[in-house]
C-alpha cells in the first residue's frame, strides 16, 4: 500500500503573499500622508511572551514600512486608573491604528480598553462595536488569528468540503471564525472541552480547526482520511514548541496540515499588519472623500 | 408495535411562568417610580403583519401593566431623514424601551436604527453594542425570539442532550442562538440553505432547532429517533398556518416538539416584555444606587 503524503501549509510562503499587499498599502499612505504609518502596540500585563510577540511585531513593521510604538503601561499607583496615562502617549504617537495586548491585567477594564482602542483605530477587531457589526455580518476587521484560519481554509477552494469542526469558543478564534464561515456558506460545528464526544465531531468535518493549546491530543482517531487539520495550538514543551495536532500520527491519514511553528502563527502577525494597513487606509480615504 | 407519544410543549402554559416574572418586575418598576413602564413600539415599514404582532404587543402589555406607544412613522418626503421626526415622538413618550419593527424601510439605515435606539433602551438586543457584548460573551438582551428557543432548550434539562442543529444563520435567530448556547456548554452546528446533505447535519443532534420558512419540509428522515424539534417557522398556508415541521410524519418519531402555532410564538412575545421589563428595571436600579 502506498503511503499517502499530507501536504503540508507552507506559513511563511502563504504569508510572503499578504506582506506584499500590506507593503503595497503602507507605500500607497505613505505617497497620500507624507509619512510612515504608525501603529500602537499597547502592552499592561508585560508578560515574557508579550515580549517576544512584541519584537517580532515590530520587526515585521519594519519589513513593511510601518512605524511600531511598543507603548509599556506600569500598574497604577493605588486606585488610579492608568487612561489617562495611556492617553497622554497616545496623543504623542499619534497612531494610525491600536493594538492592545491581552490578556489585560485586572486593573485595566475591558470597558477601560473599548475607550482607549475605538472602533476606527481598532486593528485586532475586538473593540465591542466591531464585534457588533460582525455578529450582524457587516463588513469589518475580525480578530487576526480567526482571519488567518479563514484565510487558508478559503484557500483551500472547497477540496475539502464545506463542513468545519472548530475546537475552539473563544471571542478571538471560535466564536468570529464560525461567523465568518456561516457568512462564506461553510456549515460550522462549534465544540469546547464540554462538548460530549468530541471524536465523533471532529472525525465528521473535511476541515477540523483546533485551538485548545492541549499539547498534540488530536491523533489520528480524532479526523478522517483525507481532511485538512488547521492547527492554532502552540504550546512550549521539553521537546520545543508543538501544537494541539500529534503531527507524526496524523501524517499520511491527514490531506493538509499546517504545522507548529510555521504554519498559523505567521499568517497571523501578517493579516495583523495587513489589517492595520487596511483601517489606516481606510481612515485616509474618507478624508480625502469628504 | 405501541406507538410512541410525543411530548407536545405547551408555548401559552410555558410563557404563562415568564408573564408572572414580568408582571412582579412591572409592578415594582411602579412601586419606585410612581408610574408605569412606557414601551415605545416604532412601526415604519408599516406592513399588514406588523399591525397584527403590533397589535399582539399591545394587547400583551396591557395584561402586564405595561404601556404599549405604538408609533406609526410614515416615509419622509424627498431626502428628508425621518431621524428628527422619531426622536420628536420619543421624546414626547419618554419610553423605558425601544422596539424598532423589522425588516427597515429602505429610508432607514441601520446606523439611523442604531442611533434610535440606543443599547439601554434595546429591548430587542439588535443595537451594534449589544450584538458586541453577545458576541464577547458578557451579559446582555438577545433577540426574543433566539432566546425563547433558549429558554425552551434549557428547560430540556439536558433530557435530549447536550448537540444543537441550528437551520438558520440571521442575526436574530441562528447567531444569537448559537453563541448563547455555546456559552452554556452545549456544542452546536449552524446550517442554512447552502449546507450540503442537511438531514446528515440534523439527523445527528439530539435537539433540532428551525427557522428557514420552509412550511412542513421537515418530515421524519431529517431526525433521529426522540429528538427535540424546536420549530421558529411560521408560513400561512391553504391550511392554515404552519411551521418547518411536517407535524403529522414527525409525531411519534420526534421525543418534543413545539407546535405551530402556540409554539415558540407565544413564547417569545412573552419574553420581549420581560426583557423590556429587565432593562427598564435595571435602568431605574442604576439610577437609585448611583
């Protein structure tokens, strides 16, 4: 019997594609504006790992003529609320786009981000009323790493079917990727880790979508023969970074696979920058249209 | 071979429960404010069926001591925005809550929607802000008629278990469906018209919930033995009015079903009023605990 080979989602080229279109764009504001864009990232928890998203942020902005202001926010002293402080550096940078790092800390509300992050500076379409318009199908920024699932499977063209098992109910993956799909006539299934046997669910859809951050569960018993595995998990382990796919097991079964790394989490940080570049853009153009 | 009864579920019996709350919180609503609660019903398509649910409204409110304004908006001459005209009526009624009758004329946006009735006032849950909150998961109005097929699903008791077939994708009923139930740990399916081999979709869950308008299309071979069906569908027919569900083929079969009419119908008018009653409540609470 010949072993079937999966083929395997190559991130960086897929990628390479959407840079060129932000670099496009980032070229065109600069020939309007006279000036680079300016992207915000906004950093209160100051985690080790916000760091490092943090740098590679701001050397991808650099690749795509983007001007990247890391903007720290210590806890406030006492009962003060850090707005104000925020929005002192922001009136500095002037940005042409905002991007708040979560998970917030407890002393900045998700109210206090909605005010600091507004709708037409949002890049990472969580402000509440962008949620709005995409919960009502209107056209609007989704969340990057939704938008980078969506992305690939459209690029699929349909040879996996139309039916996709999303492992994942979270506001940034699951919950704006289903509503994606269902507007693109995907039929979408939603599980979490209360779904009842989730086997059954994931093995049923020509294209499964994981995002548990449960190290390498979904073997090969978990899909069938042929479907196309779109992996969000990363998790660091003892052996390296891996992802919710147990990568070797479902070789050969799988029809497509994106890996960990290199398969999601640089279409990510490219549709983020490609996202802001088409809110600045945008921005531009209804002032220049008025 | 004994026939198998279906349990029918009563909508007049399930939403008498629902009026008494509403009453309670109406009656209160009188005991701190001196008078009683002002339901603003805007009507500007002014179709035959909006006078008839208008109507039903109406007639709903006065049993709950609640006053129903039902306000007639006729289509501005030229250009003229009705905005001015709406607002003029508003401010006249000083309503507690705003019900906006859909589907809009094409002389209102749903911006202007939105601007008419501001997310504290939302009674139906459709403001871009509420839609939002839905969406990140916090607290707030959904549409009635999703959360009366909610309110039935949870009062299953998790009987038919825990798997949702959804046949409709609007942002009032499908949507709001889903991500509420996803939220109470129930893994859900969303499909509509373009979803490929249907009955293989419904035949799977445990509760089948629909909403396309397709009178009687659902006949035995779209569900599993002792399924619930929770049939949204309203068409009037030769026969009379009927639902999605061809009743007779799936009695016997199906384990619950709601009937058309005196199904989700009546059920959702009821929930409408309470949740008019809930934001007006929680207005008013705001105001005497500043």
């Amino acid at each position: 019997m010949a072993i079937t080979e999966s083929v395997l989602f190559d991130g960086k080229v897929f990628s390479r594609k959407i840079d060129e279109e932000t670099l496009g764009l980032s070229r065109r504001f600069y020939d309007i504006r006279g000036r680079k864009p300016r992207l915000a990232i906004i950093d209160p928890a100051q985690t080790s790992e916000n760091s490092i998203y943090g740098r590679s942020k701001i050397k991808k902005g650099e690749k795509l003529s983007i001007e990247c202001y890391y903007i720290r926010v210590p806890e406030p002293a006492g009962n003060k609320s850090p707005l104000a402080y925020i929005e002192n550096l922001l009136m500095e940078a002037e940005p042409d786009g905002i991007i708040m790092e979560r998970p917030l800390p407890p002393w900045i509300s998700e109210r206090d981000a909605t005010q600091i992050v507004p709708d037409y500076l949002d890049v990472e379409g969580i402000n509440l009323l962008n949620m709005g318009k995409n919960m009502a199908g209107e056209k609007t920024i989704i969340p990057a790493t939704a938008d980078a699932c969506l992305q690939i499977i459209e690029s699929l063209d349909g040879k996996f079917g139309k039916d996709v098992c999303i492992v994942n109910r979270t506001k940034v993956v699951g919950r704006p990727l289903a509503l994606a799909l269902i507007n693109r006539n995907y039929t979408v299934t939603v599980c979490h880790s209360q779904t009842v046997d989730l086997k059954e669910k994931t093995s049923r859809a020509g294209i499964v979508v994981t995002a548990t951050g449960k190290p390498e569960y979904l073997d090969s018993s978990y899909i069938s023969k042929g479907a196309a595995v779109i992996d969000v998990g990363i998790t660091r382990t003892e052996k390296g970074v891996v992802g919710d796919a147990n990568f070797p097991d479902i070789q050969g079964k799988a029809g497509f696979i994106t890996p960990v790394p290199g398969g999601v989490g640089p279409v990510t940080t490219s549709i983020l920058m490609k996202n802001f570049m088409t809110i600045a853009i945008k921005r531009l153009e209804d002032r220049l249209n008025y």
